[in-house]
C-alpha cells in the first residue's frame, strides 16, 4: 500500500518520538503549515507543556508580516528559547515532527540553539 506525503510524515515522526522516549528528556516539538509555525517544549512525561510559542501569538504577530517564512521561524526559535529560560528548560531533544530538516524547520532550530537551548 502506497502511502500519501501526510502518512509518511506522521510514520517519521512517530519514530522520532520513540528514540526521544527513550532518552527521557524535555522535547521542543514543531509543527509547520503554510501560513504558520508553532513550538512548545512538551515535558518528559508527555502530559505537559512546558512552553510554547508560535506565528499566531499577538505580541509575535505583530512583528511579523507572513508568519510562513525563515524570517517568522527565526523570531519563534528565539521566543521558544527565551521562554525556555524562564521556566528552566536548557537541554531538549528536538522534535522535527517528521518535517525534513531545511527551511524553516533549520531555520527555527539554529536560532533557538544559539539563543542557549542544547539539543
């Protein structure tokens, strides 16, 4: 049986999570759509967000013109680290949600690496 682009996603990310179960750490999970880019730091018992930010945020939104773009990824990997910060989060383990890693999902994940977030 022939899977569509949205299964093969959803098989890749459900692979990512069961190494990062076994690692037993904090995950900074993405999810990307054409208009918009979210993030939140889910805990490590899976029950729990941390932190999250994302495009569709006020004070983010109003510093942004299209919250699809590397521009808008950038501002939300530095919003997601900074809030990280505050609630204690430093070392994560990345969850691309079986996106390939490029474009906005790269984009998202360097700016929070070099705004203190390890992974």
């Amino acid at each position: 049986m022939k899977m569509n682009r949205k299964e093969a996603r959803i098989r890749r990310s459900r692979k990512t999570r069961a190494r990062i179960r076994l690692q037993g750490v904090n995950r900074l999970c993405v999810h990307k759509t054409s208009m918009h880019i979210y993030a939140q730091i889910v805990s490590t018992d899976n029950r729990s967000i941390v932190t999250s930010a994302s495009t569709r945020d006020k004070e983010i939104k109003s510093k942004i013109k299209h919250g699809g773009n590397k521009d808008a990824a950038t501002l939300i990997g530095q919003t997601i680290a900074e809030r990280a910060k505050k609630a204690g989060v430093t070392k994560v383990a990345f969850d691309r949600s079986g996106f390939k890693y490029h474009g906005r999902i790269k984009a998202l994940a360097d700016a929070a690496r070099e705004n203190g977030i390890e992974f």
